[in-house]
C-alpha cells in the first residue's frame, strides 16, 4: 500500500489535484486523502501524475535479414521504455514467409517471457496473405492477440497486394479485430529505389527521395478505397506526412473505418538530417527509417491533427541499430538497416513539443500517449486510465527544469539516439507498474525483470 501526495492526477476527461492510493497492484482510491498508519507516502507536489505510457508500435529481436537483428531485445528494450514512463509496449510478432500465424506468435512469446521489464502484448505481422491465414486468425484472437498487420511496402518480402488487402480485412471484420497497414506504394519505392542506386546515388539523402511524401499519401488513398465498403477495424502506423490527412479524411468520409498512428521522429524532426546528396555521412544514416523524415511544414500539420482527433496515438516504431556497426557496414542508402531507437524518449517528446510549446493539453497528450491505445486495442480500463479498479501503471512527471538528450544516459542496447542535443522540458520521476515503484527518483531499480503479457480484448473504436 502507497499514497502519492499533492499531485494532479491527469485523465482524458480532465485534470485535478489529488492524491491516489494504491494496493496490491492496483489504484484503489482517489482524492483528498490522508495516509493510514505506517502507509509509505511519497510527495509529488508539482508534479503530474500520468496513467502509464502504451507505446503502440515497437520492433524487439527483429530479425531482419540474414546475419542482422535489431540491437534491442526484450531485456534491454523494455528496460528502456520503462524508464523513460512506457509501462505497456506493443510489438510486432511477425510471421515469416512460409509459417503459421501460431509459429510466429509462439516464437515472440519465447523472446519475451521472463525477460521484460515492461507489460508486452503483441500485434500479428503478417509478411504474406494466405487464404488459411482467414481461419488461423482466430486461434491468435483466442489467445489474446486482436490486432493485426500488413505491409503496403517491401516488395518481395513482406509486401501484400490490393486483393489481398481485401481478403484480409474481410477475415478481420468477420473477427472484430484490427489491422495496421504500412502504407507506401513498394512498387513505386522499388523502382525509385534502384534508379537512384544503378545512377551512383547512394548517399542518406537519397533514402527520402526515393520514398517521397506522395506514395504514402497514394497508398493510403487505395488502402481506404479497398476498406470504405467494408466494416473492418484498421489504421494507419507511423504516419509521416502532412498531405496525407486529406485521404485519411476521405477515406472517412466514404466510410472507412481508418484511425491513425504517428511517431516522434515525425513530429520533431525533418529531413534536413539527411545532409548534403553527394556526403555520406555517418550520422545521416541514423535517420534511415521509413517512411523518412519530412519538412517542418509536415510537422506542424502532424501536430494539428494530433490535436484535433484527425490522430489518435503515438507510437515510437522503435527499431533500433547500432550506427558504428550495423549502420556503418551497409553499401548504400539502399542497405542501410531501416529504423531508429526512440522508445525511451517518447513521452518526454511528446510532453515538451507537445504540452510545454502549447500544441497538446495535458489531456490529450494522456490520450494520445496512453488512453486511446489502451481503449483501441484492448487494454481499458485495466490501463490507460487512474481510475479505482486499473492496474497502479503510474507516470510521476515533474514538468520542472531542462535537460539535452544525452544517449549516456538513456538505457537501450545501441550506441546513438537521434535526438541527441535536444532539449527536454521536466521529467520521468517515479514509474509503477502493477503498483511496484521501479523508477525511483528518475534511476531504474535494479532486480528481476516483472513484466507480464497483457491478454486483450476486442478493439474499441470510440476513441478520438
């Protein structure tokens, strides 16, 4: 039994002061309230006290081609998440070509187990269609997985065609799940991607040009022309660019069941990190991910739609390499390994940029951070929400002073972070998750990683 003092307890519906207690895990009071005797208090006068972050989209012991996995698994990874306020992350089981949904489920149950220090659930990523994928997408359900994935891009090895789109999502609707769709048009990216290699461009630079704002912007025009006349649950990851909200408004307007994710990196960085088009710097191809970086201008519109309902949550889409290793050894743009770390940074990202600059209140950055993910897949009111009843995954953030992103002080397996120079505005103070105080003082307790998989139910929709 706990009682954090003199904080303001921050919900989607509104913000007040009061203090919380917590016993066995859970929150069981709210209020103006006095400790019992010999009850632990901790004080948090001035600070903010914030359901735990849901990190909708990571990338933990991916394997990535031959010889080449992610630099972060689930020891180091959710370590990292949770010191920076993610109690809750949502990664990508993936089903390689020529498995069963259950072997690929199975083997990502075998990664995490006993190893996170974080909650885990998962999304299904599937790198195929198969008919028989229609009837085994129950069995995943069953066992507490109600989301799924296709890929728009990667041609060859993980990219799905218009009909199987469609297939797809009628298997989904008939279940009452939901599918994420990475939304590029591959054929495209493709081509462009081997004129500029066979033409000696090969530098960072020309991974943006080969993947422009606009075959995104396609990709999600088709995606909601396929689903308008379907009933089918699903969404958008890592949106990047401002153009495209106009389809995603589209797509609803004709129907489209669509909601949308996007990530950090796209809110506060642009792609002038890429450099110069004839330098192959090193610290450029720390920013190959994709889709790419965009302009300042996307950004501003990001934030828009992030406070105004067009988005509804963030994720990291964290996927991390080393920059002196597997970054460095890579030919060209072209092979460079794809992705960034990011997920010990994206609360207080999102709480500087967003909440101290003015473009999210407090309120909706807890929506878009914790309480929409919890609702859209599954997990509410058990998380997303301070609330009699919810697991104690408790954010003490003290929104007081600045500090510059240092990767030496952040806690995952690679050797870079590309915010690193940033300015961030407060801090993680304390993390609970389940009522256990692991982040103490801003310094991650040493023991037993305690992390447990979280079963989900259906997707809710209603969430803004």
């Amino acid at each position: 039994m706990t009682l954090l003092r003199g904080g303001t307890v921050v919900a989607a519906e509104g913000s007040r002061r009061a203090d919380l207690r917590l016993r066995d895990g859970v929150v069981v009071e709210l209020g103006d309230l006095e400790p019992d005797s010999g009850e632990p208090v901790l004080d948090c006068t001035g600070c903010l006290l914030l359901p735990g972050g849901i990190d909708t989209h990571t990338h933990l012991d991916l394997e990535c081609g031959p010889g080449l996995t992610t630099a972060d698994d689930f020891a180091s990874g959710t370590r990292s998440a949770l010191a920076g306020g993610t109690t809750t992350v949502l990664d990508f089981a993936t089903q390689f070509h020529g498995e069963s949904l259950a072997f690929g489920l199975d083997r990502w149950h075998a990664k995490a187990a006993g190893v996170s220090s974080c909650d885990y659930g998962f999304h299904l990523a599937m790198t195929e269609w198969r008919p028989e994928f229609a009837d085994q997408m129950a069995d995943i359900v069953a066992a507490g997985v109600t989301s799924f994935k296709l890929y728009m891009a990667y041609r060859g090895s993980m990219m799905v065609e218009d009909d199987e789109i469609r297939a797809a999502l009628q298997a989904s609707e008939r279940l009452g799940t939901t599918i994420g769709f990475h939304c590029e048009n591959g054929r495209l990216v493709d081509a462009l991607v081997r004129e500029y290699v066979s033409a000696g461009r090969r530098t960072p630079y020309y991974h943006q040009a080969s993947r422009p704002a606009e075959l995104e912007r396609e990709a999600i025009n088709r995606l909601g022309v396929i689903a308008a006349p379907l009933e089918a649950l699903h969404y958008v990851v890592h949106l990047s660019s401002g153009g495209s909200l106009a389809e995603i408004r589209a797509a609803r307007e004709r129907g489209a069941r669509m909601v949308v994710e996007t990530c950090p990196q796209y809110l506060v960085l642009d792609g002038s990190r890429y450099g110069d088009p004839d330098t192959d710097e090193l610290a450029s191809r720390a920013y190959v991910m994709s889709p790419p970086l965009r302009t300042p201008a996307d950004q501003e519109l990001l934030w828009d739609a992030l406070a105004d309902g067009t988005i509804q949550f963030v994720g990291t889409d964290h996927c991390s390499f080393t920059l002196a290793g597997q970054k460095a050894a890579a030919a060209d743009f072209a092979h460079t390994p794809n992705g960034g770390p990011g997920l010990e940074l994206r609360m207080g990202l999102l709480y500087t940029y967003g909440v101290a600059a003015g473009r999210l209140t407090p309120e909706r950055f807890v929506e878009v951070t914790s309480t929409n993910a919890a609702k859209y897949f599954g997990l509410y009111p058990r998380k997303g929400v301070l609330a009699p009843g919810s697991d104690a995954d408790i954010v003490v953030y003290d929104p007081n002073g600045e500090h510059l992103v240092r990767h030496a002080d952040l806690h995952d397996a690679t050797d870079h972070t590309p915010y690193e120079g940033l300015p961030l505005r407060g801090r993680v103070r304390d993390v609970f998750l389940r009522g256990e105080h692991l982040v103490r003082g801003g310094d991650l307790a040493a023991g037993e990683p305690t992390g447990r998989f979280v079963s989900r139910a259906l997707p809710d929709s209603d969430i803004r």
